[in-house]
C-alpha cells in the first residue's frame, strides 16, 4: 500500500487473535523502528521486547493484576502475541552532545539544558515507525501508556533506572472489531491545524 493509504487506514486495535507472529517478523519491524532521525543522531532509544507467552503474562500480571481484569473494557487486548515497550535514555544524548562536534551546544552537561526533551521525541519517532511498520505488515497494533505501572514493569524485567518510558506497543493479527471511545471524535480540519506565516 502507498503511505497515504496506510496513514489513512491506520487504527488502534484493542482486540488481537492469538494467533503467534511469523518468524522473524517482529525483528523485521523493530529493525524499521529504529532507523528514524534522532538528534545527533543520537539512537538513545531502546525496546523491551515480550514476545513469549510467559513474558506477555508477567507483563499484564505487573500492570493489570487479574482482579482489575473483570473491569477492563479491552479484554482482547490480553491475547497480543508481543508487546514492546519502548524506553528513551537521556544519558546517550548528554554523552553525544558533550563530543567534540556538539559540545558547543551546551547540551551535554545536564539535561535541564534541554528545552525539549529529545530523547523523548526520538523514541516517540521509533514507537511510530514501529506501528506504521506493523500496520503495514497486516497487523494490528495499539500504543498505550504505562503511567503509574512504568516503575513496576521496570522492576519485573531489569530496566536500568535511568531510562525512561514512553509506551507499550501491542502487536498482532487483529480479532474482532472494537472501537476506543475517542474514535467517534472527528479529526480537526486541516485549516485548524495549519498557521501559515503567523499564528
């Protein structure tokens, strides 16, 4: 399919067949993820990757323990054969911009420097790319954040302390169809969005 057609059929999906991923396929598309832009090109992302029926269930059984599952709206969401939690690392970027070519930006003395956080952004590039890559695939996938969970989940699998997390994207082949409240909000018009020459 053409961008425009997989940018425009692109869908959260919040209910997956436990049906397993090709061999090699999630490589394939972590390998894609990781090829956006960063500054410096810096590549301070990285990817907790839980593609084992055992590290699934540890995952939901940190963030979701069985007694909150009777309420959870999404219980399709549960049979995702991989998820991957993509973390940022601000250490990398303060070590590439204390080199020699980016020193002079100031930079890589703290990261209070930063007025945005790009390690951040990069790792939202690569959480991105991997959903396109999915979806491109054939599959179904759903971002969503760790919140509160994020110091547990990193615990449970050994994420050292200073990274930081963004998201947890599930993949996989799409079940039935189940749609987010916020899908019936319409997306704002191109003329609300775009501020030529001045605001």
């Amino acid at each position: 399919m053409s961008f425009g057609e997989l940018i425009r059929s692109r869908r959260m999906t919040r209910d997956f067949s436990p049906e397993p991923l090709a061999p090699g396929l999630l490589d394939e598309l972590l390998d894609s993820a990781r090829r956006v832009p960063s500054a410096g090109n810096t590549q301070g992302f990285e990817f907790l990757v839980l593609d084992s029926p055992e590290a699934v269930s540890r995952y939901w059984d940190t963030t979701l323990p069985v007694p909150r599952r009777e309420r959870f709206g999404f219980p399709g969401l549960l049979t995702a054969p991989a998820l991957v939690v993509v973390y940022a690392d601000p250490r990398a970027y303060l070590q590439r911009y204390s080199e020699p070519d980016k020193a002079a930006t100031g930079l890589g003395t703290d990261a209070a420097a930063w007025a945005t956080p790009y390690w951040l952004v990069d790792a939202s590039f690569a959480a991105l790319a991997l959903q396109l890559a999915a979806v491109d695939a054939g599959l179904g996938v759903l971002f969503f954040g760790l919140f509160d969970r994020a110091p547990a989940v990193a615990e449970r699998f050994g994420v050292p302390d200073h990274m930081e997390p963004v998201g947890t994207v599930a993949i996989g082949h799409r079940g039935g169809e189940v749609e987010g409240r916020s899908r019936r909000r319409p997306r704002r018009p191109l003329s609300e969005v775009v501020h030529r020459g001045a605001w």
